[in-house]
C-alpha cells in the first residue's frame, strides 16, 4: 500500500451519540484514514449539536445528501422525556432518521450480514434477506377511538367538489367497541414501488412483495396493481435483462415461500408488515449488530447507517472506564457501503475496491474467531475469543492492510 484512495466528492458524513459515537471515531482513525484521503463534508447530528442548533443541523446535512447523492450516517439517540433531562433539552427533537427521511422521501432497506460461524435459525437462509418496508401511512397515521353502545362509525369522504361517500362500518349493539381509519396516497405507494425496483437491479436481487389483497379488496389491491403497473411500464425490461425477477403473492404465501427459501432476494412490505419482520429477520440471523440498513429516495440519494441504535447501556459502562465489547460491523458496513455507492457514482474503481476490501477484513476477523461479546455468544466457532471493541477494529486494520 503506497498512495492513499482519493475521493472526488465529498460524502455527508453524519456523526452521532453514546457508544457508536466512540466507534464511529475509532473506525476513521483505525480503518480509514490510513488508507483514505477521506473527503466528507461533516455533520454533528450528536444530542449536543442538535440542541446547540435547534436541530437545524439535523436538515443541513438531509439537504447536503440532496447536493451530493450519498451519506453516511453514525446512530442517534431520538429524545423521550429522560433524555431531555438528561442533555438537559430545550425540546423533545424529533428522531433524526425521521427527518431525515421527510426531507429525502424514500425507502430502507434492511439487511443482515451473514458470517461463518453465526449460523442463522434457519440453516437454509444462506444469503441474506433484505427487507424494504413502506415508511409512510398504514396504521401510523391513524385515527382511532373507542365507540360506546348503541353507537355507530361510519366511513366519509368528501369529494373535491363537496359531495359526501359514506360508508357503514359497524353498528355497536349492545357492546362497546373500537374504530380505527388509516390510509396511504398513491404518490407514496408508486415512490415505494420504484425504490424497491431500482434498489432490486442495483443489488441484482429479485424483488418480492406480498400483500392482503384477497380481504382488502380496494386498499391492498391498490399496492398490488400499483407495484404491477411500475414493473410494467418501467422495469420489465430492465429486469430480463440483468436476469431478476418481480414476484407478487398473498402475504400469506409470501411468508411460506421466505421460510422454505435459501435468501437473497429483496423483500417489500407495507408498513407493518416491514416493522414486524425486520425484527424477526434480524433475530433470525443472530444479531441486531450485524444489520445494515439503506435509505434509498426516489430521486436516487443513499443515506447508510447501522440498524441499531446508540448502544447506550454499553456507553456508560465505558463512561465508567469499564472494558467495552462493542461489534462495529454494521457501522463499517455503513462506511463500506457508502463509499462503495460513491465510488459507483464517480467512476472511482480504487474507492469501490476499498469497500469490498473493507467488509471482507472485517468478516474475516470474525471468521479467524476474533469477535465482540454479542457474537461470541452466538458463534459455533471451535477457536473463538472475545475481544474489546478497539481490539477487534485493530484487528480488522492488520488484515485489511494485508489485503490492500
Ligand atoms: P440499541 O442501541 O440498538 O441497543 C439495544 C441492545 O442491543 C444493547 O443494549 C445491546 O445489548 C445490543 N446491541 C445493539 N447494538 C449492539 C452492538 N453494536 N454491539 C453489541 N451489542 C449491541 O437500542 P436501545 O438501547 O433501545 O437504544 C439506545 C438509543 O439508540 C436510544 O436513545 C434510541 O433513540 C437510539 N436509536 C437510534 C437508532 C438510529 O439512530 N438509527 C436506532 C435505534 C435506536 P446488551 O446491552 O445486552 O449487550
Ligand atoms: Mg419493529
């Protein structure tokens, strides 16, 4: 290794709190910038500087990912009623991922990242299974109330030109009972629809989704025929031509097949579909700590980060000058992707070479038994040992400068 990669374009980078915050450091000073002119345009998104800013800081670097195409992004902690006592807040700031994703639209894409020695619940899921879940509407913007007996809730719509629709839903007789009304807009389900798609040609995955169109014979349905009518007229053949398919069932079927199936494909789901099984996806693969996670707009930005969060109970822990074991291998593959995706888009094969060169070191540390407590726990490795987590980043440094 003689001359460092150069980058031509700056990518947003987008540091954070609590104990990713200390990773997010270590793995510049260890794994990047001895290799790296890096060139980031940075952006605290810390408790601190959102505060110190009035969380504009938090729309500065949303905005600056629309100016360059692709950031990178540390985990933050999204403010409860502690915290402001905590950082001593002037506001309950909204989640930054949440802002971030008003300001860019978009869909996330999750994924695990699968190593030798961490086998997954189900033996057959050799490669993983990304999931992209609908981030918009559905039961999340609902409205719900409590209907008292011998009541009754109806359903209204006003038409543009002030006509009424009404709908019965239920009369209450003789019990109390619950209401609830959700909806979507196509503009939502349609940017969801060609997310999904284009995320599915860049990773060369083919793309499933699965919806309850057999009950929900308007709602669902309208996801169904919007999902066919993109893949139609825009990605059919796109599709043939990288040899992926588009495959839509019922839900329920959907379900069956992921089971049966050995992974990678990319998986869309509605809203609550995508909360639910991102979960069990990420539990069925060993570790919330080995889950990527891609924030892919319609207008074609990519913000990257790591699934999980700030890692607090470690944090304090290492504020308490005890040894941490901390696994940063969602926060390098949030790097690794970033610079890969910036690599793509420059043209720059030195800087796409270093990502995948990045993510091999690190998933060869696990692989020689050199791994953080979440993992040792869950690896059938015969020679294993626990390391702290600078430990194992000094230990994906040595083997990454072995294979640049
Ligand atoms: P968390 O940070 O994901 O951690 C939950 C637990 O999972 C940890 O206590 C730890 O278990 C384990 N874990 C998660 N990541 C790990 C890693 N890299 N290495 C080893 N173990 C890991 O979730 P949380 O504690 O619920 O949330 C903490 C803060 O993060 C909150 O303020 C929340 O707002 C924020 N958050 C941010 C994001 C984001 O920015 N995208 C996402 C989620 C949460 P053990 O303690 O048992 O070892
Ligand atoms: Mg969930």
């Amino acid at each position: 290794m003689t001359r460092k990669i150069t980058m031509n374009t700056p990518l947003v980078e987008m540091d954070g709190d609590e104990m990713t915050r200390i990773i997010w450091q270590k793995i510049k000073d260890i794994l990047l910038l001895p290799y790296l002119d890096l060139n980031t345009e940075y952006y605290d998104l810390g408790l601190e500087e959102r505060e110190k800013t009035k969380d504009r800081v938090t729309e500065d670097a949303a905005n600056a990912i629309k100016k360059y195409g692709v950031g990178v992004k540390c985990a933050t902690i999204t403010p409860n009623e502690e915290r402001v006592k905590e950082y001593n807040l002037t506001q309950m700031y909204k989640s930054p991922n949440g802002t971030i994703r008003a300001i860019l639209d978009g869909t996330v894409f999750r994924a695990p990242i699968p190593v030798k020695g961490v086998e997954p619940f189900l033996p057959a899921w050799r490669k993983s299974i990304t999931i992209a879940r609908h981030a918009y509407g559905d039961v999340y913007k609902n409205t719900e109330d409590i209907v008292p007996a011998g009541g009754k809730a109806e359903l209204l719509i006003t038409l543009p030109d002030g006509t009424e629709k009404r709908h019965l839903i239920h009369e209450y007789v003789g019990t109390d009972g619950i209401v609830q009304g959700t909806h979507n807009t196509d503009e939502s389900i349609f940017s969801f629809a060609r997310a999904c798609m284009n995320y599915a040609i860049s990773t060369r995955q083919d793309l499933w989704f699965g919806a309850k169109d057999t009950i929900s014979k308007t709602y669902d349905r309208r996801f169904r025929d919007i999902f066919e009518e993109v893949y139609a007229s825009e990605f059919k053949g796109k599709f043939a031509t990288i040899g992926i398919e588009y495959f839509y069932s019922l839900i329920d079927d959907v379900i069956a097949r992921v089971i049966r199936s050995d992974g990678g494909f990319i998986w869309a789901c509605k809203n609550y579909d995508g909360d639910v099984m991102s979960d069990m996806i990420a539990t069925a693969y060993g570790s919330l700590a080995m889950m990527t996670s891609v924030l892919v707009s319609p207008d074609g930005y990519y913000e990257y980060e790591a699934a999980h969060g700030t890692v607090q109970r470690h944090y304090y822990r290492h504020l308490e000058g005890k040894p941490t074991s901390t696994n940063s291998v969602a926060s390098i593959y949030a790097w690794s992707g970033a610079l890969r995706k910036r690599g793509e888009l420059d043209g720059n094969a030195g800087l796409v070479d270093f990502a995948g060169k990045l993510e091999l070191a690190s998933l060869k540390t696990i692989e020689d038994g050199v791994m953080t407590g979440d993992l040792f726990l869950l690896s059938n490795l015969k020679k294993k040992q626990e390391v702290d987590t600078e430990t194992f980043l000094l230990e994906v440094g040595q083997r990454l400068s072995a294979i640049l």
